[in-house]
C-alpha cells in the first residue's frame, strides 16, 4: 500500500482560508473519480506541526500514478494550486510505502481485495465419527494465514443455497484473516438431526431449555473439531486461531472456547439473544462457560436484538475475575428485533474496527 501525505503550513490568520481551499481540492477530486481523501488540521493546543493535513492511500503504485496524472491533467487543480500558493509558507508532500508485518507476525495488515474472489475451499473434516463439511476462506498470499472460526446460525439449514457467508469472511480476507466456515451436525451440507428434530418441545418450556442446552453443548464439540482441523493445516498459523460467531453460533462460540484453549480468542454475537429470559439450564451453562474462558473474549450485540441481556450480563459476571472480557452494544441497527440480531452479518462497517482492533491484540 502507498499512502500520499501533503502538510500545509498557513500564514498567519489563514488556517480556515487553507481548510477552504484544501476541501475544494478533495471535491474536485470527487469530480475526477478519485478518492477524496481525509483532511485533518492541527488539533488546538499544539504549536507544531502543518495547519492542515491530506491523506489519502493506494493499492500499489500503478494506482497511485494515475492518480497523479489525473491532477496534473485537470484544470480545475490547477486553479486549486494558484489559490493556495500564496496562503503557505510551506508546503511538503510525503509519500510513503507501507511496511508488511514481520515474518512471524500474528496479523497481516489491510489486504485490497477488489481483485480477489471470495470464494471458499469447500474441505471434510471429522468430528465426532461423522464426516462435516466446511468452507475455507484464505487471503491472497502464501501464507500461513491466522485464522478465525466463523460459526454460523440455526438458519443454515440442509440444502440451504446460503452456505458460506462470504461477507464476514471478506471482512477477516481484508485484514489478512483466514475464515473457515464449519456446517455443524445437522446443517447445511453436513450429516446428522437437524436441530429442531432434537429441539422439539414448545418453545419457553422447561424441556424446550433442557433440549436446547444439550443440543447446543453437543454442536460445540464440531467447532472444537473444527480448530483441530486448522491446526493441521499447513497454510494456517496453528497458534493463531480464534473463534466467533452469532446467534447459535455465538453460543457455540462462548463453548468451545472455554472447552478448547487453543482458541486464542472469542468473538460472541448475540449468542442466546432471542432464548435468554426463557431458557434458565442454557443461561447457566452459558455462565459456567463463561467463567471457565482461558482466553479474551469479546461479546457484541445491537441495541434493538432481541435482548441485550447475553451481553450485559455474561459480561458482568467476567468482570472482576481477572479475565480478559470487552462487551458492547452499538445503537440499534435497523427497523426490527431480526434486523438487529443480523447486525453481525449485515454491520461490519460499524463493528469491524472495534473487532479488528481486538483480533489484532489478541489473536
């Protein structure tokens, strides 16, 4: 990646005249097909340093040479350029190529994957005597790649067309995070009962919470499986694999981590969210999870899920125990309780900085 800076340095009392010119310039950009860029000025309080500051980064260097072709061929830059001479005193224009991580790194930076297809590796792996499929997601590269796995849903139901969930994958492809996708017992393209089979009392009934909570105990173990299948791989950085996931699948998540201390980290979504008030055994074996976690944990929802009750109070009953626990409930996200609850799938925009930052901590 190739990040362009220019530092403007106004004389005096024309900082805002500077910002003026400097925000036209990003317009013109927009008007080219060119990405604005970020502006930034001098925070107050600090004496030092250019008044006002432009960035903006590129793929590689074939990007970052048309976008300077296309300034110097541009009229309307020109004018830019006359109008803001004679506000500096200085003027710089840095240009930067981003360093790759070390070799033994355990993240991998920001990956562009406008040219890439997201498209999985369909693999078997074993759990349990039975032979379950799941979907490999690598960035592009040589590897070996950190890695996350990505638990889906109850809604990934056998024959499904909607198999492997390409948009949260992209999201860890992008920061250089490979995603493996396991289809649990009974889902999707893998064998066994369906989970409504072994589910079948009326829901918010004593049996309805027992069944669940078995059901759910015993679908962890495949995501533990699931590990132990990445941990033979050699594309995949066997000490550097988290888990996550949402719904059933954050539940699934909060269990085998405590089960598996492999897992480095867990991210739960809205694990529980639509089940919680209701299902007393689920919420204990949930705590106990909880309390049993070797490893950081991050628990996520939006407001308008459900209930945000998972996340509060799993959370709470961390929180002086010494282990490592974020939780956050963003705004909410959309119209309806289903709306929020697919804020996993749907509001990587809005969560993946805050994920990201903890993958790269703690991965």
């Amino acid at each position: 990646m190739i990040v362009e800076r220019t530092l403007y340095y106004a004389k005096s009392g024309m900082a805002d005249r500077v910002l003026a010119v400097r925000r036209r310039a990003s317009d013109i950009r927009v008007g080219l097909g060119l990405t604005p860029g970020v502006i930034m000025t001098r925070r107050a309080g600090f004496a030092d340093g250019p008044d006002v500051t432009w960035q903006a980064e590129f793929p590689d260097a074939e990007c970052h040479a048309a976008d300077l072709a296309a300034r110097q061929g541009s009229p309307e830059f020109d004018a830019v350029r006359t109008d803001m001479g004679p506000l500096l005193e200085r003027f710089e224009r840095q240009v930067f190529d981003s360093v790759p991580p070390r070799a033994d790194a355990h993240w991998a930076g920001s990956i562009d994957l406008a040219n890439v297809p997201i498209v999985p590796e369909r693999l078997p792996f074993s759990s349990h005597g039975r032979e379950l499929i799941g979907f490999l997601f690598r960035p592009p590269g040589p590897g070996p790649f950190p890695a996350m796995v990505y638990n889906h849903g109850s809604g990934v139901t056998q024959g499904t067309q909607d198999q492997c969930k390409p948009t949260i994958a992209a999201t860890l492809m992008s920061w250089g995070i490979a995603a493996f996708l396991p289809h649990r017992r009974g889902y999707g393209e893998s064998p066994g009962t369906p989970w409504r089979n072994d589910v079948a009392a009326a829901f918010g009934t004593e049996d309805y919470d027992t069944q669940l909570a078995a059901r759910l105990d015993a679908e962890s173990d495949d995501v533990v499986a699931a590990g132990a299948f990445l941990r033979t791989r050699p594309d995949i950085r066997a000490e550097h694999i988290g888990v996550m996931g949402s719904s059933f699948g954050g539940t699934n998540t909060l269990l085998a981590a405590a089960k598996e201390p492999a897992f480095r980290c867990a991210v739960d979504f809205a694990g529980a969210a639509m089940n919680w008030e209701r299902t007393p055994a689920l919420r204990r074996l949930m705590t106990v999870a909880a309390l049993a976690l070797t490893q950081p944990i991050f628990f996520i929802q939006a407001d308008n899920d459900y209930s945000t009750a998972p996340t509060r109070d799993l959370a709470d009953a961390l929180r002086h125990t010494g282990k490592v626990v974020q939780a956050r409930v963003y705004p909410a996200f959309g119209l309806t309780r289903e709306e929020g609850h697919l804020f996993e799938r749907n509001g990587p925009m809005i969560w993946g900085p805050d994920v990201r930052r903890f993958l790269e901590r703690w991965l």
